[in-house]
C-alpha cells in the first residue's frame, strides 16, 4: 500500500488557511522544496508527515481519508492498474 497525497483537497486547505507553499513548507519545519515533491508524487509520505499535515490543519486522525487515499501498488512488470 502507498499513502498518496489529494492535492486537489490540499490546495483547499491551503487557501482556507492562507499558506503558500513556502508558507506550508515553514509551518511543516520543512522546506518548499520538499512540498512540491510531495504534491507532484515525486516523494512519498512518511507517518511524520502525515501527522503534521493533519495537525496543521486541525485535522484528526478519522479524517485521514479527506487528504489522503491509500492505494494499492502493482507488483513489477504489471503495467495495467487493477480496478
């Protein structure tokens, strides 16, 4: 299983907050840099950031499935996704 990110639902929380990316990165102790990685996929999800993005918009825990979808990864040499 892979945690991936729901940019569309992040994007929103960021402007209901008012943080910009840099914004984001500094109140994640992180820098922006590894945000947009984050959101174009290109870096995965660990439990410490998940748990600051919840926390930083006052998200609990049974809320995880409003920013984050879990998804299943094919074994190698499987290219078609499975529905």
């Amino acid at each position: 299983m892979k945690i991936v990110l729901k940019n569309g639902v992040l994007q929103e929380l960021m402007e209901q907050y008012d943080l910009s990316v840099y914004g984001l990165a500094e109140k994640l102790e992180v820098a922006p840099t590894t945000i947009y990685r984050i959101m174009n996929g290109s870096r995965g999800l660990g439990n410490d950031m998940i748990a600051k993005l919840l926390n930083t918009f006052a998200l609990s825990e049974a809320d995880f499935d409003k920013l984050f979808i879990l998804q299943t990864e094919l074994p190698k040499g499987n290219s078609k996704e499975v529905i």
